[in-house]
C-alpha cells in the first residue's frame, strides 16, 4: 500500500500501546499521544500535534501540524481544527485546546484559537476567537453562557 509523504498508515499501532483506535487514521511525524485516548477511524492527525491523556476524537476529525489538545477532551465527528489563516502559507498558528474541554460534533475551530479549560462548544459552530474557560459556546455569533 502507497501513502502520501511522511504519513503513516496505522495498522499496527505498535507506537501508541496505551491507545485505541477504532480504525484506520493518518498520523504525520513526532505526534505525542497520550494514554487512555481513543481515535475514531479516518482521523488525520499533523506533524508535531500534542493529545493529552483520556481524551475521545471522534471519527472524521482532521488535527492540524502542532495544534496542542489537553487531557479529558471531547471532540465530535467532522471537527477540524485549523492552523494556516491563508493558505497555503509557511506560518503556523495551531488552536490551543485546554483541559476538559467538549467539542460538538461538525466544529470548525480556526487558527490560533485558545479554548479555555472546561468550555463546551456546541455542534456545527464555528469558533474564530478565543473561548474563555467554563462556558457554553452555543451559536455563531460569539454569544456564550457560564457553566455552572
């Protein structure tokens, strides 16, 4: 089988024992996954990104190079989190995701975003700026609530 440039097909997941996957994804070089974790199948994940611990990434989820995703996080099926405002360019600005954080299902978390320790975001939104932590990311238009 032929894979495209510094991917790895992972049918032998020999490199990550303390993880599950529950199929086929794509992994670029120097990724850190951490234990407890479990990745959907048709995940892609880029060079350099960082999952925490016990973390759940839904099928269909597409990590960019270097974004950094903290322990105990969610994320829905055909999220993607992106890192190049206009591309194709050199410069990276992976998202940052904090601990405990619950991503929907459909997301699209933009470059540079920092999602703060326990927010939520809600399915099909689109996250632009930064989410601040323990809040509810409902709609669109940057509208929020606290969680209690």
């Amino acid at each position: 089988m032929r894979m495209g440039r510094d991917y790895d097909f992972l049918i032998s997941m020999e490199e990550y024992p303390n993880v599950t996957f529950y199929g086929p994804c794509s992994i670029k070089k120097n990724v850190k996954i951490g234990e407890g974790t479990r990745i959907g199948e048709f995940t892609v994940i880029g060079e350099n990104a960082k999952i925490g611990k016990n973390c759940r990434i839904l099928y269909h989820v597409t990590i960019c190079k270097d974004a950094v995703i903290g322990d105990n996080v969610f994320i829905g099926p055909n999220t993607s989190l992106l890192n190049d405002r206009y591309p194709p360019s050199k410069k990276s600005e992976p998202p940052i995701i904090e601990d405990d954080v619950v991503i929907g299902a459909g997301c699209l978390i933009f470059p540079g975003v920092h999602v703060g320790r326990g927010a939520r975001i809600g399915a099909g939104v689109r996250v632009r700026c930064d989410v601040p932590a323990g809040v509810s990311w409902l709609k669109e238009r940057f509208e929020y609530e606290k969680v209690d």
